[in-house]
C-alpha cells in the first residue's frame, strides 16, 4: 500500500470521528434543550418540584434504611454472610415480600428470611424484632389520627401522604378504619386519667351541640396555671344528670373535691346545681360574664345594648364587692322599666357573676376567671375539627371526634394569662373568712 493511500485513509477515518463527535453534540445539545423547556419557569414551580422530589426521596431512603436496619439483625444472628461457624444458632434463608408502616402508609419491603438451627435436623423461623416493630399496627392509625385532626379528610388523605414509590394502604376506607381506631384509643385514654395529688384551682364546664345533641366538657386549671382536659360526657342536653355524671366519675379518678374550687360555668342552670350537687361548700360558682350579657341582649331592643354593655363593663370592672353588686342591682333597677324578662335574666345568678370580685383578684387573673373563654377556645378547636362531617352515624362518632380535637387542642394548652397571680387565688380559696360567704349549696 502506498504512502498517498495510507495517508489518504488516516484523513478519511479522522473526518469520520469528527464527524461522529459533532453528532453527538448536537444530540447533547438537544436533549438538554428539550429538559430546559419541561423545567419549570417560575421560582414557584421550582420549589414545588424540589420539594416534592425531597418528600419522594426521603421517604425511598426510610425504606432503604429499613431494609438495611433487617440485615443488620440477621448479621447478629447469622453472623457475617459466607463466614462457617459451628457457634452460630440460626442461617440465613433468602427474602420474600413483606410490608411495614411507614410515614402514615404501608410500604413494601424485602424481608430476610432467617432460620434456626437445630442438632435434631428440624429447622423453625425465626421471627425478626425489628420487623415486628415496623408492622404495628397502631402506626398506621396514630398517622391517620395526625392529619385527620388536620382537617384531611379521608377522600383527600392520599394526596397529603408522602407516597413511595410502591406505597399502599392509604385509601379512604383504610385511612377511616385508622382513624376510628386511633380516635377510639383517644377517647379510652382520656376516660382513664387519673387526678390524684393535682391539686386544681379552677375548672371550666360548658357543652358543645352535636347533631341535635350534647358533650358536656371539662377543664382544669392546676396551681401552675396548666390547663388539662379532664373528661367529656354525652347528653342530650346540658342537665344536670349529665353533669353531675360527668363530676361522679372525675372524683372516681381522682379529683380532689374536699378542697375549695372555683368552677367557671357559662349561664346554664343545670351546670350550677350539679356542681353544688357533687362539691358542696367546697365548690364557689361564677357565671360567666360574657354568656350573663349575651343572654340579658337577648330579652332587649338593639336600641339598649350599648348602655347595657356600658353598665354591665362599669360593674365587672369594680374591685370592691358590694360596690359591683350595688351596680348591678341598678342595672336590674333599670332593665324592669324597658323589659322585665330582661331584668329577670341578669337578677338570675347576679352575685355569682363577680365572684372573682368577691375573692380580690388582680385584675389580669380576674379577667381570665370571669368567663369561660378558656374552655371556649378549646371547643372552638373541636368545631373547626367537625364543620366539614356530613353525616353523624352514631354517638360514639361523637366522643370520638370530640376527643380527637380536645386532645389536639390540648398539645396547643398555653399557661393562662396571670399564671404569676395564683398563689393569691389560693389562699383567698383557703381563707376562713370565705366560710362566712355564701358559697355553693
């Protein structure tokens, strides 16, 4: 071969690379502009997409730690893999399927199987802990529970849950199944609390309505200004069969009755005489105010509310007793020229509205003591809870849903505002001279 065609040949094969290399860059060059155009445009979509390919990716490496947190047991067990042993009391014996709860879903994994080993030749499974641990079956419900309080509903609890890339079990019918479990086992837990050597300062009582009937509940306010839910009780209404039920079964469990105890109650009349019912003289009533000044608006013209709320503020607002009770008493003067209904409603339980008077509160105590707002606040949670139910099938959905949300709101529990001034309340609780004060009973 000639040194012309030699040369010819390299110039041939060296255009054919280049061209080849050119190719491939203009191919690179196109794939790259086809993603540039599908990335998202905006800043938005760019933290959306990132977000959820961090959500994917975190819960694909939950599972691949999973898998490697099996191994490691069947390493403790087996000993390291293709290492002889006589010593060794169990062998590896290959994978199957299996699936563990994970991120409020059931995910799959591959499950090592591990067997024992035996002199008589016969070989058992071995069950792993680990694995059991993964499948409770309470982490499903317990997840269902977190975000159903959340306000997801059923229908909608497969979008919000982090799906890996072989998750199941999150459908609406096993999503509700995992809520009426866990909300059962809130309802249990609160139903068992117990209340020995808590000593409380205050509880709150009032109802919330629930398709046409009642759960009457209960709070405490204990010496450190903690509140804690201590029960619910169904009712058809707010009377006092329920409540004194409701009280019974707290002093079963615990509370300290024997004790002076503020109880703060909204206006109802069944909630007062159960209290006296149970408590006695050891039980001092207020009203509270708020709920007395809605109910006198209720007998009046709109033309009256202003100077109402003007005498009714005058009043709460004394710090001498007999000077708000002489206010009062004007107030209700007043009302029987314009509307004697009127004046009956706020007569009606007149000294128990400033109570909190009668015992010398500082004022930001006073305040908090004078309605029922903080148990107000944590019915206002289970309200928000329920608004989106369509359909109530039974009682026990009730207490269910209640609890859930009292519980949650319970997480929320600040102390009260003038936690520092209890102390005051105490011995003004424990003071002799209130055995000469009319008290409950």
């Amino acid at each position: 071969m000639s040194k012309k065609y030699q040369k010819k040949l390299r110039s041939s094969s060296k255009r054919d690379r280049n061209r080849q290399r050119r190719a491939k860059r203009n191919t690179a060059r196109r794939e790259l502009q086809e993603r540039l155009e599908q990335f998202p445009s905006s800043h938005e979509e760019f933290l959306s997409l990132a977000q959820q390919s961090l959500h994917s990716f975190a819960l694909d490496l939950g599972v691949m730690f999973a898998g490697r947190l099996l191994e490691d047991e069947v390493t403790m067990l087996c000993g390291p893999r293709y290492a002889r042993s006589r010593e060794r009391n169990a062998t590896r014996y290959g994978h199957q399927p299996g699936v563990v709860s994970l991120a409020g879903q059931k995910v799959s994994v591959l499950r090592p199987r591990v067997r024992s080993v035996s002199s008589g030749g016969t070989r058992s499974e071995v069950e792993l802990s680990l694995y059991r641990a993964m499948q409770r079956p309470e982490s499903m419900p317990q997840a269902c529970l977190k975000r159903m309080v959340r306000r997801v509903s059923c229908r909608d609890y497969e979008g919000v849950v982090d799906l890996a890339q072989e998750g199941f079990g999150v459908k609406k019918s096993s999503v509700s199944r995992g809520f009426v479990r866990a909300s059962a086992d809130a309802v249990r837990a609160l139903a068992e609390r117990r209340w020995e050597g808590v000593r409380f300062v205050a509880a709150f009582i009032d109802g919330i309505e629930y398709a046409g009937e009642t759960l009457v509940v209960a709070l405490g306010l204990d010496a450190q200004g903690h509140k804690h839910v201590l029960g619910v009780r169904q009712g058809a209404t707010e009377n006092a069969l329920v409540v004194t039920a409701l009280l019974e079964d707290l002093v079963e469990r615990g509370l300290d009755t024997t004790q002076s105890m503020l109880f703060v109650l909204d206006g109802a009349k069944a909630l007062a005489a159960a209290v006296k019912r149970v408590c006695g003289r050891n039980a001092l009533i207020q009203r509270c105010q708020v709920h007395k000044q809605r109910n006198v608006k209720a007998h009046l013209a709109e033309t009256h509310h202003a100077e109402l709320e003007r005498r009714l503020h005058t009043a709460y607002a004394q710090t001498d007793h007999k000077k708000a009770i002489s206010l009062l008493e004007d107030a209700v003067h007043w009302l029987k020229r314009i509307n004697p209904a009127a004046a009956a409603s706020l007569q009606e339980g007149l000294e128990e509205t400033v109570t909190v008077v009668r015992l010398k509160l500082p004022e930001k105590l006073r305040r908090t003591l004078a309605t029922t707002n903080p148990i107000e606040s944590a019915l206002s949670v289970v309200r928000d809870l329920t608004a989106r139910v369509k359909r109530w099938r039974d009682g026990d959905m009730r207490v269910r849903w209640c609890a859930a949300g009292l519980l949650r709101a319970e997480h929320k529990f600040r102390r009260i505002k003038g936690y520092t001034e209890l102390p005051l309340l105490l011995a003004a609780l424990d003071a002799p001279l209130l055995d000469a004060k009319p008290r409950a009973g």
